[in-house]
C-alpha cells in the first residue's frame, strides 16, 4: 500500500473511531459519590468554574471558591448553600502571586479538619489580550503574566496542596482546551501556556504512577463552550454573532462533565468529544489542512 492510502487508511480509522466515541456516555454522577466530599475550585467566579462550584454543590459537597473577587465569590458561595453544598467558603486569591498558594493551603487546612482535599479542579486563566504577535515589549509582558497565572499557578497550587490531596488519596482536574493541543491565531500566549500544562501534568502523571501516589489526575480539552469570556473574544476577532451560531456547548453541562470525569480518575475528558477529538487528530494526520482550516476560520469571523 502507498503511503498516501495508509495515511487515508488510518484517518478513516480514526473517525470511525472518534464517531464511535462520541456515543459512549457516562453513568451520572450519583450524590453517593460526592456527599461531604472536600473539594477546591479555582476560576469559580464565572463561566464554567462557576458551574463546576454548583454541580458539586448540588451533590452535598464542602467547596473552596477561589477566584480574585470576593464579592462575587460570596454570591457564588451563597448560591451553592442553596443548592445543598455542606459548606461553601470563598478563598479570595490571585493565581498569579505566589504569597497567595501558601495562604490557600493554610485556609483549607484550617477548615478541613481531617486535613484532606479530595478534588482539585484547576480552571482559572489570566484575562486573554487576542491580536497577532508582534514581539513587542506589550506582548512580552503580557506573556509573562499568562504564563504566571495559566502555568505557575496551576504547578505551584498542585504542588502546596499535594500532601493535603495524598491524605485524601485525591483526584485533580485540569481544565485546557484545543487551543492547548493543536495550533490557532490571535491567542499565542494563551495557546503556548496550555501546551505547557500538557507537557508538565502529562510526565507528572507517569511519575505519581512510578512513585505509587494514590492521587490521579484527569486533563481535560475543551471545544467551544458557551461562557460570557468566550463570546465577548469571539466578537472581538469579528464574529458577529458570538457563539450562537456555532453550536457551543452550555458551561452547565461542560462543568458536569468535569465534575463526572474528574469523580471517575478518568485519565482525560474530551467535551464535547468530536469538537475536541477531531481537531487533534486532524492537526496529526492532515497538518497542511488543520493550519489552512483554523487560518480561514478565525479570520473570517464576519462570515458566521
Ligand atoms: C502584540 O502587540 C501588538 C502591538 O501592540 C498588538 O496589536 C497585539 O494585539 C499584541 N498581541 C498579543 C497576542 O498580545
Ligand atoms: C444550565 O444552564 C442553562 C442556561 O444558562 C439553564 O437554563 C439551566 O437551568 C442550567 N442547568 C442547571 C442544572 O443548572
């Protein structure tokens, strides 16, 4: 067989494969699993951190609410009481200052007397500044900060909280997106930083499984979700419309997905799966065609 009919070969194989995926589906989430488990969310002020705070929430968990503004983190907090958390406790905190890690391991050591932290689920980003890369001095500094917040952050906080998630034998939720795994336009700082996480959680997996951890981590990719972030830089590159038109998928559903995936130890998430699956396999086996797709796709927004 010529190369060129393996290669289409296997990238049929791929699809059928990635189509039968797609309908595999989880068992849901029962309350047993959940109930008075200690749990920490970062980024939980909005978007889908938010929504992954209320799916815990509703299962009786005791939630950590982390994100940099406390009054909002406090109407987060009382909402999850509503809806049936044990115990809501907003831990307001800058994922980009390092004095912040050690003041969250002590906050959750405080409140969780057994001293215990059964999941964490890292979510939050630094604000995106969308444009070409010029190299500029504005540029650098703006990568410095991304990477900060998008990649030190997530690193430093696994690494303060790991004794606390070891007693626990816990579970840790990455939350990245394709934008992390394959290539794209306008967002290089964002992009480079979430390839980062992927080459740091993915060897730090295989070590926690050499030195017998019982903490697991589960990494998941996201497609396009359908959260006020997302639509406001949707509309900036020119896209009229936002996401309605391109079948987002809700950030309720997205967080119980997380929250499902990341209560299994499954090793990762893909959601929705052929919008997150396709694009990797596409970017591996057809990379002229992924760059020129993604190139004509965000640059012409004002299409759709
Ligand atoms: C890089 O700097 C240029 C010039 O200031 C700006 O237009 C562009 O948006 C910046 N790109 C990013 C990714 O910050
Ligand atoms: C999910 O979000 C939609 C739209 O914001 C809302 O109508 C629905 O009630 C939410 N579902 C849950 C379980 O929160």
């Amino acid at each position: 067989m010529p190369f060129a009919s393996i290669r289409s070969f296997i990238a049929a194989a791929s699809i059928a494969m990635v189509s039968y995926f797609a309908f595999i589906q989880e068992a849901p989430l029962e309350t047993a699993e959940l109930r008075g488990k200690v749990v920490l969310v970062t980024g939980a002020s909005t978007g889908i951190g938010e929504q992954i705070a209320y799916q815990y929430a509703s299962h009786g968990a005791k939630i950590f609410l982390l994100a940099r503004r406390k009054d909002v983190l406090e109407k987060v907090a009382k909402k999850c009481l509503e809806l049936g958390a044990e115990k809501a406790i907003p831990v307001p905190s800058d994922m980009g200052r390092a004095e912040d890690y050690q003041k969250v391991v002590q906050e959750v050591a405080r409140h969780s007397p057994a001293g215990r932290l059964d999941h964490l689920v890292l979510n939050h980003k630094a604000v995106n500044k969308l444009g070409f890369w010029k190299g500029t001095a504005g540029n650098i500094s703006h990568l410095e900060e991304v990477f900060r917040v998008n990649f030190f952050g997530y690193v430093a906080l696994v690494s303060a909280l790991m004794p606390l998630l070891e007693e626990a034998r816990g579970s840790v939720g990455i939350v990245s997106s394709v934008a992390g795994r394959t290539n794209t336009l306008y967002l290089l700082p964002y992009s480079s930083s979430k390839h980062a996480l992927d080459g740091f959680f993915g060897g730090w997996r295989i070590e926690l499984e050499a030195a017998n951890s019982p903490v697991t981590i589960t990494y998941c990719t996201l497609g396009l979700i359908d959260t006020e972030n997302a639509v406001t830089e949707l509309k900036s590159i020119g896209f009229k419309s936002g996401l309605e038109k391109l079948a987002a998928s809700s950030a309720n559903d997205t967080a119980l997905a997380i929250v499902t995936a990341v209560t299994r130890r499954r090793r990762e998430l893909y959601f929705p799966y052929a919008s997150s699956r396709f694009p990797l396999l596409f970017r591996w086996w057809v990379p002229e065609l992924f760059d020129w797709a993604t190139s004509y796709f965000l640059q012409s927004g004002n299409k759709f």
